[in-house]
C-alpha cells in the first residue's frame, strides 16, 4: 500500500480536528434556550445587579447547568451584553412613516416601553455600575446605547432629506437631550417614563429645536 500523500495527510489533519471539535460542541444550540438563559440572566440582574450576578446564579434561576451556559458565553460580561444586545434588537424597531415627528413618536414610545417593562430595572443596576466597571461601561456603551443613538441620529437626517426640518438642525443636541430626558425621568424622577411624557417631549422640545 502506497503511502499517504502530505496533502492527504494534511486532509487527515484537518478532518480529525474538526471532528473533535464537533465531539466537544456537542448538539447544536437551541435558539430558544438562549432566550430562556437571557431572560434569567436579565432578571437576576434585575433582582441583584452587576457586581452580585453570578454564572451559579443564572443557572439556579433557568433551571439550567452552569456548564450549558458556559459553552455559550465565557464570562457574565459576555452574557450581560449579549443580553442587552439581543434584547434591544428585539424590541425596538426603527420606524420609517415619512414623517419625522410620528417616526420620533414612535421609537421614543416603543424605547420608553422597553425601559419601564422587565429591562428597565436591569438597565438601572448595569448604569449604577458602569463608573466602577470600564469594561462594562464600554460593552454598555456599543450594544446599547450607541445603537439607539444612531437610529435617532438617522430619525433627524432622514427629516432633513425630506426637506421637515432644517438643514443646519442641532442633531447631535436633539439626540443628547432626548437621551438624557428619558433616562433622567426612568431613574431619577419617580414619575412615569409614559406616552404622554414622550408626546411632550416629542413636542415641547424636540420638534421646535429641529424646526428652529
């Protein structure tokens, strides 16, 4: 029998490798058990925050194996984030009517419904940590807050085109003020993060500054 080849030896090589990749994957992971070990992990961080969430924690509370979340995120920052990512991607579309006051009514209603359900209490342990943890600041910041930011920022320069609004209008204030006005009554206000807050900003504020 002849030898092997280098490149079938090479084949061989590559072939066993990705067998014994496959062998430590296990079976394919199942979407909605990602959902479900999100969701416990957004409420056990809601229950204890940042600093107190831990993989034990998670897992007692889905009822799952540490080790089933572990071969899915390598650390509770991963999960932490790929949880906010997930969750804002899920809930919170971007509108586009042609209009940019009800495009500007619409994401703020659907992003302060978001922030006052279950992820709201969430939101507020990771923002109360985020000065002592940087890396979980910057995670915060591209996953959740950066992205929100860009959908309003394209809200406005989508007025702009259609000839609503001003072509010099202070975007970058407009989206500041529109971030802060909501976190601002989600946590530190104690009043309602409600339609008819939004409404008023939407209204009071938002579209006088684009208007000019």
């Amino acid at each position: 029998m002849n030898a092997p080849t280098s490149s079938a030896r090479e084949e061989e090589t590559l072939a066993s490798a990705e067998q014994t990749r496959s062998a430590g994957r296990g079976r394919p992971r199942d979407a909605s058990r990602d959902a479900a070990l999100r969701q416990a992990a957004m409420e056990v961080l809601s229950q204890v925050g940042y600093r107190a969430l831990t993989m034990d924690a998670v897992a007692a509370h889905a009822r799952a194996g540490k080790a089933t979340i572990y071969r899915r995120w390598d650390s509770k920052l991963d999960l932490v984030i790929d949880t906010c990512t997930q969750l804002v991607q899920r809930n919170i579309p971007e509108p586009d009517r042609g209009s940019i006051e009800a495009d500007l009514g619409d994401f703020l209603r659907s992003f302060a419904s978001f922030l006052t359900g279950p992820v709201g209490k969430a939101a507020q342990a990771l923002v109360g940590e985020l000065p002592h943890e940087p890396e979980l600041a910057a995670a915060f910041r591209e996953s959740f807050l950066l992205p929100q930011r860009d959908v309003l920022r394209r809200l406005v320069e989508r007025g702009v085109q259609r000839g609503e609004i001003r072509a010099d209008a202070p975007i970058d204030t407009v989206v500041e003020i529109t971030g802060a006005c909501l976190i601002y009554r989600l946590m530190l206000t104690d009043e309602p993060l409600d339609t008819g807050f939004v409404d008023r900003l939407v209204n009071e504020a938002l579209m006088p500054l684009l208007h000019g």
